[in-house]
C-alpha cells in the first residue's frame, strides 16, 4: 500500500501541538528551546514550529532496550546544562 503522505511536503507543529504530539507540557517544551535541550525547531516570522521528523529524531534519541543500556544518546532535562569545562591553558 503506498505511503498517503508520500510527495506532501513535511509537517510542521506550533509549540501547543509539538508539545501534546510528545507528551510535554507546553512550557516544559519552551524551557527546552531555551536551554538548547530541546528537538530542533524553526522560526517562521516571529513562530516557532517543529518539523514532526525532528520531534521523533529527538525522542529517538534516549532509547534503550533496558536499565543497562547506555543507548544511542540521551534527552536532556529542561534545565540549564553545566557549562563544559575549558581544557586548555588558562586564558589571561
């Protein structure tokens, strides 16, 4: 049976419909988009939209076969991430 979507171009969610789409609360899903924890978004004007490719891209990413599993990746909590220390000489 051939794909109904095939040939469309690819669907894009407002924040509301990303965020029931993945389980989230609207504003848990803004918190993401702040911290840089988040799916992959775009700016269409002042909107934002989510292609739903990327919403699944992100989800995808933190999953395991068991407790065990390290996994593919991970999801980040919506929270402010700890900076990654600097490495190299200290700057003057």
């Amino acid at each position: 049976m051939p794909d109904p979507n095939a040939g469309l171009p690819p669907r894009y969610l407002r924040t509301p419909e990303a965020a029931r789409f993945l389980g989230l609360s609207g504003r848990t899903l803004e918190k993401h988009r702040t911290y840089g924890t988040g799916p992959t978004y775009r700016k269409l004007g002042g909107r934002v939209v989510y292609a739903v490719d990327d919403l699944k891209a992100w989800v995808d990413r933190g999953a395991k076969t068991s407790t065990s599993d390290p996994g593919i990746g991970t999801v980040s909590p919506a929270k402010r991430q700890r900076p990654i220390p600097y490495a190299g000489k200290e700057r003057r």
